[in-house]
C-alpha cells in the first residue's frame, strides 16, 4: 500500500504573511495539492502566527474535502483552537520562538501528564492525535502511553546525513545507514504497539526513496522541498513528482540539485 501525502503548505502562508497581503492563498494552495494527489494537507499553527493564522485553519477546515492535519504545541490554547475547528488530526509538535523550524521530535517523557490530557481531550472530540517524535524506543514508548494514535517519527537527523557530496563517502554513506537504521527500529517498535507511523521533516525529493521503502511508514508530512520545487514547476507538478517518488520509492537525483543555492549559504 502506498503511503499517505499530506504536504506542508506553511511556506504559502510565509509568502503571504511578508506583505501582510491576501495572496498567495492557502486555500488555493491547498486544493491545488488536492487537485494533484495529494492526500491530504498539513499546516502549523505556531505562537507566533509567523505563517498560518487562525483563520486560515477555520477556512480550510471549510474547504478541504481530504485530510487536514493541524501541527501545534501542547498548550490549552492550541487544543483549544483544535475543539473549535475540529481538523481531523492534531500532531503535537515541540515549539521553540527562536527556532527557524521544529528542532526535534517533542520529548513526550518529559511532560506526559500534560501531553496524556491534551490527547485525551483530541480523541475525546474525534481528532486523531499524533506525536512527533524523535525516532527513539523511550519516546515510542511515552507516546503510547499518553493514549495518541500515531506517532510522526523526525527524519531531520536522516535528511542532514543525505546533504551535500558527502554521502558518496564511506563515513557519510554510514551515517545515512545508521539514521535509517534508527528509523526503521522505531518504526517496527511503533508498529508492534499498534500506533500508526508518519515521518517528517526535511525529506526531499532526494531522499524519501529510502524513508518510503519502510514498509509501516504509513504517512509522509513534506513541505519545504514540495514548496521550493513549486516556484519552477508549479505546485500541481511539483506534488505529482513527490507522489510518483514515494509510489515507487525512488530518489529523484536531479530535483532541485542543480538549481539550489546551497554554495551561498556555506
Ligand atoms: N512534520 C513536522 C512535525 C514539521 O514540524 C514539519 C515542518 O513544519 C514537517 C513535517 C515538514 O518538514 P519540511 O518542511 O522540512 O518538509
């Protein structure tokens, strides 16, 4: 069975929150991924509202007829954000305000109590609730007990280990392997525990034909790379590619490669 897509729209929103303008709409972005495959669409309600508003989840919660997951701290007001617009997933996500982007899965040990109620009151409402989490037994087995129904298991580690040259070493070959290594461990364990598995972050059309090879991986949450290849091939093009590449489980070499600007930012 393929794997479910649910792309990261965040990007949309970041373009239109620079102006403070109306457009790019995320709606229209979202049925436009819709429109090509996607399964379903993901966004992040951070604290900050740097990207998604509030609206903006009323407003897809309206228009979607897929999947709307909502990615959000484990706070009162976000899950009571959730009750009220009801999206049909809620990922509980660790939230950093100086990060650029989620650093890491939640350290779900850390606060179980707090994450036990917050899942408990999501499933109470019918939303699915899921967890994202470093790849790791501790954290799996936190998640579980906390009652959530899924956990999204970070691929942040394993998307750094596949930049650049270097994985066409020896060393950088073996650091792929053992991020995989610990995927595919925490994705059987998760399994065995009857808890769904999603992966996220970081994944590129360079590196998911890996990720997508694990047989319990049962959901993807991509954005930036969808987003990015979307200003060269437009978005309908650039969610069918991501589609075929999990579909078949293939690296696509040449996406984005030749055209990023990674030399800039060294
Ligand atoms: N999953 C989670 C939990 C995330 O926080 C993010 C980034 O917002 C993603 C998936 C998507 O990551 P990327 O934009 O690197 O594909």
């Amino acid at each position: 069975m393929t794997a479910r897509l649910n792309i990261n729209i965040d990007h949309v929103a970041t373009v239109r929150q620079a102006r403070r303008a109306s457009e790019p709409s995320v709606v229209a972005a979202a049925l436009a991924c819709e429109q090509a495959g996607a399964d379903g669409i993901t966004v992040h309600l951070r604290g900050d509202r740097r990207h998604i508003q509030d609206g903006d989840i009323h407003l897809l919660r309206e228009t979607l007829v897929t999947y709307l997951n909502v990615e959000m701290a484990a706070t009162d007001e976000m899950s009571q954000i959730a009750l009220d617009t009801l999206p049909d997933a809620v990922t509980l996500v660790p939230e950093n305000p100086n990060e650029i982007t989620t650093e890491g899965g939640l350290n779900v040990s850390a606060s179980l109590e707090v994450v036990r109620s917050i899942v408990g009151r999501l499933r109470e409402a019918e939303i699915f609730a899921s967890i994202f989490i470093d790849p790791e037994a501790a954290q799996i087995e936190a998640a579980r007990a906390t009652g959530a129904q899924q956990v999204e298991l970070c691929t942040a580690n394993y998307a750094e280990a596949t930049l650049g040259a270097r994985h066409t070493r020896a060393d950088g070959r073996e650091r792929i392997d053992a991020e995989l290594h610990r995927l595919r461990e925490a994705a059987t364990l998760a399994a065995q525990y009857g808890l769904r598995v999603a992966v996220g972050h970081g994944l590129t059309y360079r590196n998911v034909g890996a990720i997508a090879a694990i047989e319990e991986v049962e959901e993807f949450n991509i954005g930036h790379n969808i987003v990015a290849r979307a200003l060269f091939a437009g978005l309908h093009e650039a969610v069918r590619e991501m589609r075929g590449a999990i579909r078949e489980g293939t690296n696509v070499k040449t996406k984005n490669s030749f055209l990023d600007n990674r030399a800039a930012l060294s």
